[in-house]
C-alpha cells in the first residue's frame, strides 16, 4: 500500500484527557463488540446492493463513458464548466477541485490550466451570484452540467430553465446538446421518471445516470463527481484506485486497524457517554478546506435524525463544524480550549504539501524574529497544527488526528471515501437511517406551495 492516510484517537484515550473526557479501555472494548456486530449488518446490506456507495469505484462501464463524453466535449474547446446543482451535486466536486487544483485555479491562463476550463459550482439560488456567472461564461464556450437525481430539485431546475433560454437564445435550440450534460436517475421500467428525461429527450442531450441506491451525500465517486473531475483533467484511475485501497482497510471488522470504524465508534461514544456534541473538521491545509465543507453535509445529515430505525423519538446526532488551520486558531480555538468542553476537533495534517516556501533570512536586528527567520512556511504550519493539537489535549479536549502523506487523487479519494464509511458505520451504532433525509424534504414542499401561491397572487 502506498501513501495511506492514518488515524490516531490516541488524544482521546482517558490516559490522555481523563475519565470524564476521553474512552476508556472497558468503553473501547465494548464497542469493539458493537463494531463486529454492526460490520456484518453493513457487509450483508452491501452484499443486497442496498447502499450503492461501497461498490462505485468498481463501475469500469460508467467510467469509460465518462472518459468518452468528457474527451469529446474536451475537444470543442470548451472554456467553462458550470455545474447547477445543490447539496451533494456540488460539495464533492467543489471539495475535489478545491483540493486537486487549488484555491485560485480559475484566475490561471488557459496555458496555466493546462487547457481545462474553470469551474463554477452554482450551489444556490442567489439572482446576483448567478446572474454574474452568466455574464463570465458566455453559453458559447460553456459546458452546463445540470445535476438531480429526481428532477425536482427546486433550485437546480430555476437555474436550468434559465440556462436553456439562454442557450436558445444564443447558440439555438439545435446546439444545445453541446452545451449540456444531465446527471440524473436512470431510465427503466423499475426506476422513477426523473423531470431531466423529457428535457434531454427534446434537445438530443448527453444523459449520465446516478445509481438508484446511492444518494446525494453519497455520490462524489459517480458521475456527479466523476464527470467534472474528468473535464477538469483529475487522474480518474488514481481517484478509483485510492478508493479501492481504502475499501481494503474497511473492509475488517477491527475496530483497531479500521480507520473509519475508529472516526465513526470514537465518535459515538465520546457522543453518548462523554457529551461531545460537535463534530469539528479542521485540516491544516488551504486545499483541504471544503472537504470539511462536505463533511458537514455528509455527518450532518445522515446523522441528524428525529427517529431511529424503530420510530422512536430520539432527536439524533452531532453538530458538524468545519474550520482551517492555522486560520481558526485565531477565531475559533478560544472557544474550543476554554469554552465548553462538548465537542471533538477532527485534526487534518499533510506531510508533504509539494511546495516548499522559504522565509529569508533577513531583519537580524529584530531577535524576536530568530524563530522564524531562515525556516520554512511549510515548518510553521506544522509547528501551528503541532501546538494546537498539544494545546488542545492539556486543555482536556479530544482530538481525532488524521495524517496525510500528500495531497493527490489517490489520497483525496482515501479520505473521502473513509468518512463515507465511517457515516455509515455511525448510523448503525446511532440505530438510525444514515441514508434518507425527512427532515430537508418538508421544506421543500413548503416552498413549492408558497412559489405557487405567489403566482396565483401576481395573476
């Protein structure tokens, strides 16, 4: 195995943080026990196919299509790609992208991006954000990437009857097809009509398929994310092939050499037995900083939940937050060393960030500056996440410390995939359903009635 990234709960041990705060040995062996148990629930469920999430990596098809239609549309010169979708159609891609190319990639020169066009996540429903994008990516050298499982995703399809107008205007109904893709639900006699089919059947349009059991949360290593990672140039058989590692680490029901059984029970039962009500997400690495963005979304809501699996009111789960070191120190750690002691800081340190960036060795008359002074920005950081996670275990807080070699395809997609089977795991040892999501659901059929209740109003 190469490059694997590690986990350590060491600083949540009891020995470490106290009794009061941290596992003990007996609480440690008791979960062990649940963690047996539950791992042949999971293995039996994915054996059933009923969580598609587990075996996605494994579609060669799919992937070679993908590797098709991206070419293609490649090779039309396109300059943007806008992605209109929501939720888990936009935070696995965003969180890729972010961590594969950097903060600042779309102001690089086409050269620069090695002929790949920007990206543009429209994750929301703000008019001005929205409106402006429109107006730097003209539909001519754009490539729309429309995503919804249903269809009737309220924001996606606002943003998708605006683009098509757009691109009838512009490029005119019969070219359309070069300028959208849709990700939505299969088609089949067993499969839900989704609200894409009839769109993409109109104008001709390239339609990739979102398995049936795998949901938003879930879908970063399907064509959601796998398509736009393709467009943006992203080593597609590296991103599987560290997935396929990481499945080999989970794939044990040792609650000792699982790294995401160990995020998922650790958390658990500092959570019930401990009141460590937050979940916070803190990689040391500008890169990393919207995979805690997904990460909220992933934890939250699968976790967050009014009933378990019985119907029972429980009012279930964690609190995710994500922050950035060395960034939150100067906000948040305050709060987390000596405000209230109920939360577990998810640490995230890379070995080898790629780039070195030497401090010069100047300014010798000011000797306070001697312990920086000829280092390295690469040593502070570490310094930074050191101190920090030091500061933290003397304060009594518990920290789950995940390292990471590099940051690549093949370590990115280790890390994503973890957590996705650590939430998994966290629902069976919660008893709930980490797979639906009730609560979002009454609110969109709020706002629908209230979107027609204002059109009735304007007549």
């Amino acid at each position: 195995m190469k490059h694997i990234i590690s986990i350590d709960i060491s600083p949540c041990h009891a020995n470490k943080i106290g009794p009061q705060h941290g596992f003990t040995d007996i609480e440690f062996k008791e979960l062990t026990k649940s963690i047996k148990q539950y791992h042949n629930v999971l293995i039996k469920e994915r054996e059933e196919k009923k969580y598609g999430f587990f075996e996605l990596y494994k579609d060669k098809a799919t992937h070679n299509k993908i590797k098709e239609i991206s070419s293609k549309f490649l090779g039309q010169g396109i300059e943007n790609l806008v992605i209109l979708g929501i939720g888990g159609s936009a935070l696995g891609i965003t969180a890729l992208n972010t961590a594969l190319n950097g903060t600042y990639y779309n102001l690089l020169s086409k050269e620069d991006r090695k002929g790949y066009p920007r990206l543009f996540v429209m994750d929301n429903i703000d008019p001005v954000t929205f409106k402006r994008m429109m107006k730097l990516c003209p539909p001519q050298n754009t490539l729309y990437n429309a995503i919804s499982k249903s269809g009737e995703t309220a924001e996606t399809m606002c943003q998708l009857l605006i683009v098509l107008q757009e691109l009838e205007n512009t490029v005119g109904s019969e070219k359309i097809k070069e300028h959208l893709v849709i990700t939505t639900s299969p088609r089949g006699e067993n499969a839900p009509k989704s609200l894409l089919h009839p769109i993409a059947d109109k104008y001709g349009i390239t339609q990739l398929e979102i398995p049936l059991n795998v949901g938003g949360r879930f879908s970063v290593f399907s064509p959601v994310g796998l398509f736009p990672s393709a467009m943006l140039g992203f080593d597609i058989e590296a991103l599987i092939e560290g997935c396929a590692e990481m499945d080999t680490l989970c794939s044990n029901d040792s609650l000792e050499n699982n790294p995401a059984y160990k995020f998922a029970g650790i958390h658990y039962i500092l959570d019930i037995n401990k009141g460590k009500k937050i979940s916070v997400m803190m990689p040391y690495s500008d890169r990393l900083k919207d995979i805690a963005d997904w990460y909220c979304q992933l934890w939250a809501e699968s976790l967050g939940k009014k009933e378990d699996i019985k119907g029972n009111n429980i009012f279930n789960g964690q609190t995710p937050v994500k922050a950035l070191g060395a960034t939150d120190q100067h906000s948040q750690i305050q709060l987390y060393r000596e405000g209230p002691n109920d939360k577990i800081i998810n640490l995230i340190s890379v070995e080898n960030q790629n780039e070195v960036l030497l401090v010069p060795d100047i300014l010798n008359e000011i000797s306070e500056l001697e312990y920086i002074r000829g280092q390295s920005m690469n040593d502070l950081l570490l310094a930074e996440f050191q101190g920090t996670k030091d500061a933290l275990t003397l304060s009594q807080r518990p920290v789950i410390h995940i390292n990471m070699k590099e940051i690549s395809e093949f370590t990115v997609a280790q890390l994503l995939y973890m957590l996705e089977v650590a939430t998994a795991m966290a629902g069976k040892l919660y008893n709930v359903n980490a797979f639906n999501q009730p609560g979002v659901e009454e609110g969109k059929k709020i706002a629908r009635q209230l979107m027609l209740e204002i059109k009735k109003n304007k007549v």
